[in-house]
C-alpha cells in the first residue's frame, strides 16, 4: 500500500491547501513549526478517539482502519455506528 493517499492528506488539504507543503516540507520538525493553533487545539480534543475513550457503547467502532483498493486511498475513521452504516 505504498503508493495510496492518506485521507487525512485530503482532509489538510481542504483544510488549508499549503498545509500539505508545509507538512511535507517540516514534518521531521516539532509540529508547532507547521501547526496552526487551531490544529493543535483539534489534535488535543481528538485524543479521545485516538484512545478509544470517545464512546464505551459497543455499537461504535472507534478508529478503524479502512481503504478503498481502487481509488487507492487509506485512513482511519474517527467513530463509526454500526448501527447506522
């Protein structure tokens, strides 16, 4: 899967499109370098998901990784109901 486009790629680019640059570019540096406040601020509230402590109910999916072979992207989702596909 080496050559599919992450989605979070996508989302940074709606996002602010020279934020894609700036991650390419500054990436091996401190995120506070290429970050805009609000970004830090999103990444702080987004940790919840990332632990898997957003929802205890069993009808969510927390973080799943998904991909799409044919338009070769790759990512996780954030939640997922499963009972609301």
């Amino acid at each position: 899967m080496d050559n599919y486009i992450q989605i979070s790629k996508l989302n940074d680019f709606i996002f602010c499109p020279k934020s894609i640059y700036y991650h390419s570019i500054y990436e091996s540096f401190g995120e506070n370098n290429y970050h805009s406040h609000f970004q830090t601020v999103g990444k702080i509230h987004h940790q919840n998901i990332d632990l898997a402590k957003y929802s205890t109910s069993n009808k969510s999916l927390q973080g799943p990784t998904v991909y799409h072979e044919k338009l070769k992207l790759i990512g996780t989702i954030d939640i997922h109901n499963q009972e609301n596909p």
